[in-house]
C-alpha cells in the first residue's frame, strides 16, 4: 500500500453519497454521481481494497440500549503503550482507539453488555495489565451525535436532496438482542453487504434475512456509516475535548454540538467532566480556533481538558496504519465477553 493513494473528484462524489445513502444500489448512487452502476462499483472496489474506505455497522446506543458504552483512560509506562493499544483494538466490544497527547496515554471508546461487566473488565483484568499505572470509567449517560452524521460534502445540495430520499431512518425504536447478533457482526464487517449475502453469513434463509435487516434498518437500530481514511479528508487532525455543562442545559447544548461541522462525537458521561467531544480539525493550530468558537457560540461551555490524538489504531471495527487506512476488519460484538486478548502482541504489529 502507496502512501501516495489518494481519492480523486469522483472518488469524493462517490464516498459522500454513500455517507448519505450507505445500502443505496449502485444504480441509484451512480444516476446522483453521474456515471454508470458498472463504474461505481468498480470505483468502490478500488477504493475499498486500499483501505481508504469502508462501510460498517453498530449498535446505535440510545434510551432504551441493551450496551453501556464506556469511555475508558488508561496511564501507562510508554514501552507498553503500544501493544495495550494494540491489544485493546482487537476487542470486538472496543469501538475506537485514541493515543492521546497530554493527560493520559490512552482513551478507548467500547460497548458493554453491562456496567458491572465493564466495571470487572476495567478493574480486574485491564488495571492489572503490565504497565498499567492507573484506569479511569466514565460511562455515556447519553450520546448526542456520532460519525455518521460527518460528511466530506464533496455533492451539490441538489445531489444531497436526491440521496436524502434513500437515507436510512434516523429514529429508535425498539431494542437490539442477542438474536441480532450474528447479523449485527456480519453487517460491521460490511454494511453494504446484499442481503443474499448476509444470508449465507448468517446460515439463514433469503427471506428471513432480508426480513431482519428490514427490522433493524426501520427501527433505526444500527447505526450504518461510510468511514474514510482522515489522512485524505481534509480534517487529518483529531482532538479530544472534555468539558462541563450546567446539568440543566446539557441535553440542549449536547444536540446543538453534534451540529458542528468539526464534531465527530459527542455525549454526556459520568466524572469530573459532564461532556466529551472528539473533533476533527484541519491543523493542529484549527484546535484553538474550534475553542474560540464554541466559547462564543455556547457561552456556558467550559472547556477544561483537551489532548491531539497522535495516533489512532482503532475506528469502527477497522484497525489503521499510520495515515488511517484500514489494515484489518475486527468485526464488532458487543455481546462477546469482555476479555483482553490472550498474547503478547509488538508494539508495531497493526502497522
């Protein structure tokens, strides 16, 4: 893999539609784009095969979830920095990986089935890791906005406008199970999968499949996006931002950050600080202009910690080189048992 890959205009075209439209047929995306079914899919493939994109699948966590999602910090000695990360990526339960600047070493994103279960995972297998010197949980109480709301932007509205009507559905209704399981896990390693194909997967028929992806697609219970390698969208830089909220206002200001073109995620947690944000920037030096105006624009924001992300090994079920492309699916499960992986991994084995 060149380090010189790259995603030209249509590339551009192309991945925001799917962004928009992530299980829109090729037909329908290629009419908005402006070539052939034949062209896009081969475009796709390309593209693809790279690791510069890929469409993945999760449990979209809001009120009533059947997950805990915790957002857990780990301080550690800097030779085991990196095969805990590593270690930690290839949880099917961890979601995102952030090796992080000032602060602490580490912070992971992960679903569990329970806050008991992550509570023993943190504190009784994690906190005894070689060179582990101190863990913190702070569990989301609720998500205001995730990735696959960001989009690249590379259409014309009217193009959006047209893609709008294929979107999927952004309501919750119902409760994910373990029953979902093994469609859940197929769909994370790729969510454009035809249901002829999740069938097989799965062991179940056509039908049946399509009847149960139809379920969770109209019940808004996945939550379905097309992710890019950050090196190529413009936004190379990630920043996590912690911050305090009057509880009274929370809710409020939590949904009005989600809208910021430059937040990737954003949710309430427990802790020393109500709200947690990562953002996506142009250069180190756009961090200090992103604080600028959210001080303006939510004067009762206050912004107390933030850290650059200087190497993320881990999104949404992809493990990443160093420019973020993919380099491995781990398929997603949060109902597997929350163990580390049994091994002794190098520091440079997701390179």
């Amino acid at each position: 893999m060149q380090d010189s890959s790259s995603l030209d205009e249509l590339d551009l075209a192309l991945v925001n539609a799917v962004q928009i439209a992530p299980r829109a047929s090729w037909q329908v995306i290629g009419s908005v784009v402006g070539v052939d079914a034949s062209t896009v899919a081969r475009r796709w493939g390309r593209i693809t095969e790279q690791g510069l994109v890929w469409v993945t699948a999760h449990a979209r966590i809001a009120e009533p979830s059947a997950f805990v999602l915790g957002c857990v910090e780990v301080r550690c000695r800097p030779d085991e920095r990196d095969r805990l990360a590593v270690l930690l990526a290839r949880m099917p339960q961890v979601v995102s990986v952030h090796q992080v600047g000032s602060g602490r070493d580490l912070l992971v994103l992960l679903n569990s089935r329970s806050l008991p279960a992550l509570s023993r995972f943190v504190l009784d297998e994690l906190s005894h890791q070689p060179g582990v010197r101190r863990t913190s949980v702070h569990a989301a109480t609720a998500i205001f906005g995730e990735g696959e709301h960001w989009r690249l932007n590379a259409l014309s509205p009217a193009q959006r406008a047209e893609l709008a009507r294929h979107a999927l559905p952004r309501g919750r209704q119902g409760v994910l199970t373990e029953q979902d399981r093994d469609l859940m896990v197929a769909l994370s390693v790729d969510a454009r999968r035809s249901v002829a194909e999740l069938a097989a997967v799965t062991g179940a028929s056509v039908s049946t499949a399509r009847r149960r992806v139809a379920r969770l697609v109209d019940q808004g219970l996945v939550s379905i996006r097309c992710e890019v390698a950050q090196s190529l969208t413009g936004w190379p830089v990630s920043a996590i931002f912690w911050a305090n909220v009057p509880a009274g206002q929370l809710a409020e200001v939590g949904r009005a950050l989600a809208k910021v073109p430059e937040v990737r995620f954003c949710a309430a947690v427990t802790g020393e600080h109500n709200l947690v944000m990562i953002v996506w920037l142009r250069s180190p030096e756009d961090c200090q202009h992103v604080e600028e105006r959210l001080a303006a624009d939510f004067p009762s924001l206050s912004l107390a910690e933030r850290a650059i992300t200087l190497r993320q090994p881990k999104r949404q079920s992809r493990l990443l080189d160093d420019w973020g492309r993919c380099t491995e699916v781990v398929p997603t499960d949060p109902w597997a048992e929350l163990h580390l992986p049994v091994g002794r991994m190098g520091a440079g084995a997701w390179r």
